[in-house]
C-alpha cells in the first residue's frame, strides 16, 4: 500500500513539473562564450513584431573556474550594439541601458520597421576585455527570433505597411516639387499667370497628400 502511495505521489511531482514547464515561456536566444564571459542574446519580448516597440537583449555573465556564472554589471558605458536589417543593409549602433532588478541584462531600444533577419553585433569591452562578437537570428542561421510581419495582429482591417506608406508619402513629395519646378520654369519661359497658377495648385495638391501620408505612417504608432 505504501509502496502504490509513493508511486502516485511521484507521478503527482513529475506532472506537475512537466506542468509547470509546459506553462513557461520559451525564449529563443542565442549564447555564446567569449572568454572568461557568457553572452546571451535576443528580443525582450517575443515574438518579436515590426512596428511595436521592443529592444534588443544582451545579458552578460562571468564564468569563473569552479563557480557559478555570475552577473557583471555596469557595462552600459563600455558596450554598445550595432543592429542590422539585413535584406536592406540597413544598420545602426544603440547604446545600452541596465534591466532594473536583473543584475546582467542590458537592453537596447528600439522599434524594428521590417520583418525579417536581423543581425547584431556586440562589441566594447567587459571589464576591460575587448569583445565585438556578431549574433544572426533563425533565418540566418541563428538561434533568435526573426521579425515577424504585424499583419496578421491587425483586424478587423489590415493596414497598408510602413513601408508602402513610406513609398506613398515619397512619391507625393516628388510629384510636388516637380509641379513647383514647372511653377518656376513657367514663369522664367512666358510670365503665364494662369500656367503659374496651375502649377502651384498640383504642387500644393502634391504637398498634401504627403503630408495625409505620414499623418496616416504616424497614426500607427
């Protein structure tokens, strides 16, 4: 009897546990050993959207012999992050700020605009150790997330994306400031008030569709 006890209280654990795990959520980063430290990298928060505010994480620890990892603060002067889209090349360094109570774990803001692979690079010093190590993430072979495009969050209607608007909005200024060009060369050609006129109307027409442009880029924010 006591034996039946034992097992089904040891079934009662193990399912709990596996419970317990189930419930967790699972963060996809990427560690790697520089030395005497351990970089972990990835998003805050995932999945990871395009056009939501998120940043970019790096915890670092140190890996003494025969001790436990150990959390190295103060980097956020000495280490900085270069992040890269990397389907349109485009790049930018971010400085670094310490997670309040995570003693370690450096966070770098930012809102990714582009679904796809993103590339990061950490590079500085550690306590005076030099690092500049480069992460990927899953479409690049890596262990992070991707950027995810933020269509299918949107309902009851999708949206146009910031990359089409920002299209839109372009085009519009072009559109304007050749009906200005024309204003200008219409006046020096003939002093033609009325082809003056006519100019600066679809000039203006242009002007406004740029600016409901970005207006509407913006909302989405």
């Amino acid at each position: 009897m006591r034996k039946l006890i034992f097992v089904g209280a040891l079934l009662a654990v193990s399912l709990a546990a596996g419970l317990g795990m189930a419930g967790s959520p699972a963060f996809a980063h990427e560690g790697r050993e520089v030395g005497e430290y351990r970089l972990v990298v990835g998003w805050l928060e995932e999945p990871t959207y395009e056009g939501y505010m998120n940043a970019m994480l790096v915890r670092v620890t140190r890996l003494p012999s025969g001790s436990p990892e150990a959390p190295v603060e103060g980097l956020q002067g000495s280490l900085l992050l270069e992040v890269t889209h990397v389907s349109s090349e485009s790049s930018r360094v971010l400085n670094v700020r310490a997670l309040p109570d995570e003693p370690g774990h450096y966070v770098a803001d930012f809102i990714p605009t582009a679904a796809g692979v993103y590339q990061v690079r950490v590079f500085g010093a550690i306590e005076g150790t030099i690092v500049d190590e480069t992460f990927i993430s899953e479409g690049g072979g890596g262990d992070f997330d991707d950027v995810l495009s933020s269509a299918a969050l949107q309902f009851p209607v999708e949206l146009p994306e910031t990359r089409e608007l920002e299209s839109a909005v372009r085009g519009a200024m072009q559109t304007a400031q050749q009906a200005q060009d024309a204003a200008l060369m219409a006046e020096d050609a003939s002093g033609t008030d009325l082809l003056v006129i006519v100019a600066l109307v679809l000039a203006g027409v242009g002007s406004t569709t740029g600016v409901l442009g970005l207006y509407l880029a913006l909302r989405r924010r």
